[in-house]
C-alpha cells in the first residue's frame, strides 16, 4: 500500500512506500497464512528496520506488544508489560505489576485466550535481550508460554532483537525450553544500493547514482540513517550536515552504535578500529596485535558478534587454510566515522566539501567501492552471465618478499564452469582507461595468482568502474569484462 503525501517528515516516514524487504515479507505472510503456531525470530542491526518491517506487515495482526527499554531493571521492564497490557485491555483499570515473567506470561494467556478464533493474531517481543535482563527467568517464561499454551493455538509469536549476537546464542541455539522452537528465521540486512534508490525517490529524492553512492559510502544502507537525508540539500551538503554538525545523528552513533549492541564492547571496538587501519584486511594474528587483545575464545567470540551483526565480512583466501582467513571492516559508516568523523566533529560549515578533496577521500573511497561492490555479486555474477553457475568467492594475497614480489586481487570468483574470473574495481570520476603500468602490474598479479595457486582453470579479468571502461591496446587480450555502476544498482532479489 502507498500512500502520497505533500511534506516529508518525521512523522509520515511510516506511510511511505514499503520498499524491499521482498523475501523477509514472504517469510511473514506464510506465518500467518500456515495452519499452525509460528515463533518467528526477525534479528538484524540497530537501526536497520526490524520493527518498521514486523509492523508493516501484521499492522491487522498484532494484539500485543512490546519493546524491551534499554538498562531498566526487573521491575521496570515488568510495570512496561503492564502498562502495555492494560492498554489494550482497558486503559481505564490499571493491571497490577506482575511480580515476574511467568505471572506476566500468564496474565498475557488470560488476554489473549479470548481472542483465538479462525484469524490468525501476533504477539510482537521486541528488543527481547532488553526484556530477558539477568536472572529475570524471561526465556523460561517465554518458553513456558510457547510449550504450554502458544504452540496449540492459532498464533504468530514474533521475537526481534537488535544484538544479533545474542539472539543467536541465547534464543535460537537455546538449550533449554526454546530449543528448535523457532519456525522461521529472518536475518534482515541493510538495503541494497537498488533498494536505496528505491527509498530516496519514494522520499522525493532524486540523486543521480553516481550521487548515492557517495552517500552509501557514508553511511551504508541504514534506512534510518537514510531517512535523515533532504532533497534540498546536496549529498556533500547532507554528509556535511549529518556527520559533522552539533545537530547531525551520525556525529556520535558510532559510540552508542556497539554498546546498544554488545555487553562489554570494548574488544568489540577495538576489532573495529585495528581493521580500520588495515583496509585490505588482516587475519586474526594481525588483529590481536594490532587491537592490543588476548587471543582465546574471547577473541573468536567477539569476531563471530561482529560478523554475525554485519560489521565485519570474513573471506577465505584462494587456496589457503581456514585459520588464514582475511576479515575485512564491510560497514560504511563505522569506516567513515574512523576515517573522518572522529576528529572533525564541530569542524564547522564546508567539512565535508574540503576533506572530499583530499588524498585520504581517494583511498577512502577507492576501499569503499570495492567493499559495495563485494557486497552486490549478485548483480555482478549476472553481468558476467554466470547468474546460474555455482561460484564460490575468494581473496587473495600473496605478501612480498625481499626477493619475490606480492600481489592481492580485489575479489576472485572461482566457477564450476572451469573459469575463475579476477576482478578488479576501480572508483573513478571519468571513463577508466587502462595504463601501460598498470596493465603490466594485472600480468603481473596473474602470474604470481597462477604460480601459487597452481590452477589450470581459465583466468578472465573483469574490471568494475563508475563511469565506463575504454579498451585501449593495453587492455586488449587482458580484460575480458567490464561492468559499470550501473550494473550493481540492479534490483535483484532472493527468492527460495
């Protein structure tokens, strides 16, 4: 459903245009059109629109909810459920506080028991590790409400938290109650640069894409993040205005960002700003050096967290053991942040149009794009025609020696089809054209590529540009394929 309105603000961001979200709405709909009891587990980042999400689709649906209220104890997550109970019992009588979750579950039974009847209804938990504080027994009450009475009734009960982490662990590979009690799971992730645009224009914004991804760059695909941004202000102007003034939301997320989402995020942030330093990435020896942390099962907890909440991105490398994998920081915001926000902050009107002019903006940048386009190889392996053939992405690095040079390829697709294409990306304001330098460097990769991995499979260069790829001499008989911006901005959606 859409409805248009004349002003965009605050306050009608909730009657835009859904956009995205296709295979996640899929999930929904078939829970409430099955004929049993779901437990449906929706997990995904801090502002990435779980709730907006859940809401939209069971607007009809749901009959009670509530959100867990961040650092409130016991007593006052329990008054919260009653608060929201007697709202939608009767706001005139007050429901006394519950002196527990299970006293609170059973309060919920009462309610809802009438209600049962041949259309299905939702019961909506959301910011659940808010509401399950320490020693609340709020899981064991959970699965106590699931096990006794939710699972034999005609109910969604939809479960959401933003420390992915820990839904992880503490609920969807619960030991106790809740194990294998979750039905169906949704792991909702940033927009696409597709669903992006989709967004900005359904917003009245009409950012060329070239412009969108600057603004990606910036702050990835956060929707609220993105619904901060103004049509009447220019991308830098936006940038300028939401990163580096007093007003700006993304002047200190960063440091509300991993405390929301992890207990004792220390190490968490220090994983973050060691591979802020090394773009290209590090393997886990590298990151505790560099981080200042204990190796152990701490260490391999907290890369796990992260990985898991979409900041970090780990890749095997082409023909190396697992242990040697490369993890590489993938969230835009949090590398821009360290990048330039950190120590800019108040700089002052014109921030951001001064620093985009400066050397550290290209390599910023230049890491950024690849980082996109490492995300879209969906769209990528379309562009390639090899949509339908299986492909499994690698990196690759090879460190020099004083007598043997290195080399490291972008991004390596190795296909069943006995191809293995070597991708290069390349963010550039005008047509790339290929030079006689950096060709020899690309034979130069290969041949290291080749001697150390020992292949047989045909090797194909592609090269992803902003504006356009033109052949030349030296690129003629070296790249077989080249993809523009464009090709990532195409809206390609899972669908099982």
């Amino acid at each position: 459903m859409q409805i248009k309105v004349d002003l965009i603000t605050d306050s009608t961001i909730m009657a835009i245009e859904f956009i995205g979200r296709k295979l996640e709405k899929k999930v929904l709909k078939e829970a409430i059109d099955s004929s049993e009891a779901e437990m449906v587990a929706v997990i995904g980042r801090r502002r990435i629109g779980k709730t907006f999400l859940i809401t939209s689709v069971y607007e009809k649906q749901i009959v009670f909810e509530i959100a867990g209220l961040q650092t409130v104890s016991l007593e006052g997550q329990l008054k919260n459920f009653a608060a929201q109970l007697t709202k939608v019992i009767n706001p005139d009588f007050p429901i006394q506080t519950p002196t527990g979750w299970f006293e609170a579950f059973q309060l919920l039974i009462n309610y809802l028991k009438p209600l049962m009847g041949k259309d299905k209804k939702v019961v909506f938990f959301d910011e659940l590790p808010w509401l399950a504080t320490a020693k609340s027994d709020f899981l064991s009450a959970l699965a106590y409400f699931w096990n006794s009475w939710a699972s034999r009734e005609n109910i969604v009960v939809v479960i959401c938290g933003s420390a992915a982490s820990w839904m992880i662990q503490k609920v969807v590979h619960h030991k106790g109650g809740l194990h294998n009690r979750i039905t169906k799971r949704i792991y909702l992730q940033a927009f696409t640069l597709a669903e992006t645009e989709q967004y900005l224009k359904s917003r009245h914004i009409n950012f060329d894409r070239y412009q969108i991804m600057h603004l990606y760059m910036a702050m990835g695909g956060i929707p609220h993040y993105l619904k901060e941004v103004r049509a009447a202000r220019s991308v830098v102007q936006n940038i300028d205005y939401l990163c580096f003034s007093n007003a700006g939301i993304l002047t200190d997320e960063f440091s509300k960002l991993y405390p929301s989402l992890f207990e004792k995020a220390d190490n968490h942030i220090a994983v973050v700003r060691a591979l802020a330093q090394k773009r290209k990435g590090l393997v886990r020896k590298d990151i505790i050096d560099l981080a200042k942390i204990t190796n152990g099962g701490g260490t391999t907890r907290v890369l796990e967290e992260l990985e898991q909440s979409g900041f970090i991105t780990s890749y095997h490398p082409f023909g190396k053991k697992k242990k040697e994998k490369l993890y590489r920081l993938t969230d835009e915001y949090s590398l821009f942040y360290l990048q330039f926000i950190e120590d800019k902050v108040n700089a002052g009107p014109g921030t951001w149009q001064h620093l985009s002019q400066s050397s550290a903006y290209k390599s910023w940048s230049g890491y950024t794009f690849e980082s996109i386009c490492m995300k879209h190889l969906l769209q990528i392996k379309k562009a390639l025609g090899i949509a339908n053939v299986y492909t499994i992405p690698y990196s690759f690095v090879k460190r020099g020696t004083p007598t043997e040079k290195g080399a490291q390829i972008d991004l390596v697709l190795d296909r069943a089809d006995s191809v293995i294409n070597l991708i290069e990306m390349k963010f550039h304001k005008e047509v790339y054209s290929l030079s006689k330098a950096y060709a020899e460097q690309l034979h130069q990769k290969q041949h290291v590529f080749q001697s150390i991995t020992k292949t047989k499979k045909h090797l194909s260069w592609a090269m992803i540009t902003a504006f356009g790829f033109k052949p030349n001499t030296h690129s003629l008989g070296l790249i077989e394929n080249h993809i523009t911006l464009d090709v990532l901005f195409e809206d390609i959606a899972l669908d099982y």
